[in-house]
C-alpha cells in the first residue's frame, strides 16, 4: 500500500467520526438481548496512537501461559470485574494491568457494539487514543510482547489470507489472518481482533472498502461495529441450546 503523510485529527474529530456507532449514543440501536448466564461481559481497549506521520494500533501477544486464547495477538482487556462501573472502566482497568497504561493518559474516543468470543464471552470494544510517547510496562503473567503496527495494515491485502470455519453452532466464519514480524518473530493478527482491526481502519479512514467476516454479512463504512452479527450468533446458540 502506498505510503503517505497524514494528519493527526482531534480527540474531537475522532470521536465525531465513530460517534453514529457508539453505543452510548445509540442504545437502541444496538440492544442485545438473551438469557442470564449465556454469556460473560469482558472489554478490549483499541489503543490508537499517532507516530510518525501515521495512526497506529498498539496491539499485544498473549503469554503462552494463560488459560485461554494464549499466544494469541489481542487487544489488551479482559472479563467484566463486579466493581467496574462500564465498559470503559473494564478495558482501562485491564490495560493497565496487563501493559502498564494509565488510564488518565487514554482519550476515549467510543464504545461499540460487542462480538462473541470462546469461551461464550461478550466482548466490548473501547476504542482510545494513547499518547504516541506511551512506554509499556508489560505483566509477564498474561503478556508476552507489546507492539505496534500501522492502522492501514489493516485494509491491505499484503500478507493476508482468508479461511472458512464452520463453527458448532452452525454458522460460517470467514476468518482473516493478516501475517507480519515483530522482532523478527511472525504474528498472526486473526479472527475476532483482525476484524475489529479492519472496523477500525474502515472508521477512521472512511474507505470505500468492504469485508465479510460472518457468514454473508458484508462489514463496510455503514456497518461497522454493527450488532447484526453478534445478535445471529446468539439466535444460533439459543436453537443448538434448545436442541438439548
């Protein structure tokens, strides 16, 4: 992708752009239902930051020694605490634990409709704007790199590749691997973070383009961090659940 210069927007521009999108704006746009217990809140903070003439997303690689997910590259986050007042308050108090990010140094900039992640967790993105100066301090225990890459990444072909899983709750993922070396070491962006990558990138650079990540819904402009998908996964759970 070719490379140019871009200009550093507002906390206000940026919050402008994602604002039709934000959940706190439009709630009944975006209202989930199902039943207790289904599923578990946790948030993810999307740190963007603005370094050398371009946006950034400051992304993490999973300790090799956790439960779930390990070795994985993932936002930093994590399961909803009973004294986290929101979703916010979840991702920052996450991030800090597990890279060393103060929370008075994130600018939010909104709070999107959740995706579903194993194991039945429902997963709220919180995007935010880091200082581009910003020094992680990593917790050993759940992180094992801290890294950075350009937000366009996300909307280029380049090293990216696309495979179909049929999950068990009979739906089709079309899931996205977007392959690049981080201190000489490969990363795999995939699955639920590339997508939000790409939702991201899409926002922020109001592209033209389109992608499919569930089965035929098409994710563009319009649709980002749309509750469709997330709410036929549910409607799919419920039919396997009646099952049994």
């Amino acid at each position: 992708m070719k490379q140019s210069v871009e200009c550093e927007r507002t906390v206000e521009e940026l919050r402008a752009i994602f604002r039709p999108f934000d959940i706190r704006y439009n709630p009944e746009k975006y209202q989930l239902q199902y039943p207790k217990g289904l599923l578990r809140k946790a948030s993810v903070l999307i740190p963007l930051c603005f370094k050398n003439g371009e946006y950034h997303l400051i992304l993490t690689l999973r300790s090799e020694n956790l439960t779930h997910h390990a070795g994985y590259v993932a936002f930093p986050g994590g399961m909803q605490d009973e004294h986290d007042k929101d979703e916010i308050a979840t991702a920052l108090r996450e991030s800090e634990e597990e890279i060393g990010l103060d929370p008075k140094d994130v600018d939010i900039i909104g709070v999107f409709a959740p995706g579903i992640v194993k194991p039945n967790s429902l997963v709220y993105p919180v995007i935010g704007l880091v200082s581009s100066d910003f020094k992680p301090v990593i917790n050993e225990n759940e992180v094992s790199i801290v890294f950075e890459l350009p937000l366009k990444r996300f909307l280029s072909t380049e090293r990216r590749r696309i495979s179909n899983f049929r999950s068990p709750i009979n739906a089709t993922y079309h899931v996205h691997h977007f392959i690049d070396y981080v201190n000489g070491k490969e990363v795999d962006t995939w699955g639920f973070t590339a997508a939000f990558c790409v939702m991201t990138a899409i926002g922020l650079y109001q592209t033209d383009q389109s992608f499919c990540f569930y089965e035929q819904f098409i994710t563009n402009k319009d649709t980002i961090f749309n509750s469709v998908n997330t709410l036929h996964v549910i409607q799919q759970m419920l039919k396997l659940a009646s099952k049994f």
